[in-house]
C-alpha cells in the first residue's frame, strides 16, 4: 500500500475564517510540492526543509539543500512530518 501526501499547496498566507467581530490572523501553509514524492518546507520565505514520501512512510529532512539536508524523524502522517522539520528549524 502506498500513501499519498497532500496534493500541492503554494507556501501562501491565507487569512482565516472568523467571527465578524473577532480579528483575523494570516495563516502560511508551509509546504509545496515540487516532485511526486518530495515536499519543501518553508518559514518566513525561507527553505527549511523537506518531507519525503517512502511507501507508507512521511520521512522528514532538515536542511536548505535537498541534496545535503539530514534526516530529523519519520513519522506515518504527512503533517506530523512537516511540525518535525519546523520545530527541527526553530
């Protein structure tokens, strides 16, 4: 069995839904897709990491470079992959 990730989402602010009176904050979804099995994940505009797609596995790497970013976790969801790479980039 395969999983998929998410399809893409470009790293947006996107303004949340709430109550008229109460004020609304910016959200920024903090990954793109860029291959069939590689995300890029961001913060403030900047590359901080990447989540990978292994079989049933969501492998999640530090770094600004793919090709030298590092392993942090692997988790079996897709989002707990991408807090690992933001709380790695903190």
């Amino acid at each position: 069995m395969v999983m998929e990730a998410p399809l893409s989402r470009p790293g947006r602010v996107v303004a949340a839904t709430a109550a008229p009176s109460a004020p609304v904050a910016p959200i920024e979804i903090p990954w793109t897709r860029i291959d069939i099995d590689l995300y890029e994940v961001a913060r403030d505009g900047y590359i901080v990491g990447y989540v990978e797609v292994v079989g049933s596995v969501f492998v999640a790497l530090g770094g600004t470079r793919y090709d030298r970013a590092v392993e942090v976790a692997q988790h079996l969801t897709f989002h707990a992959a991408v807090d690992a790479v933001l709380r790695r980039s903190a």
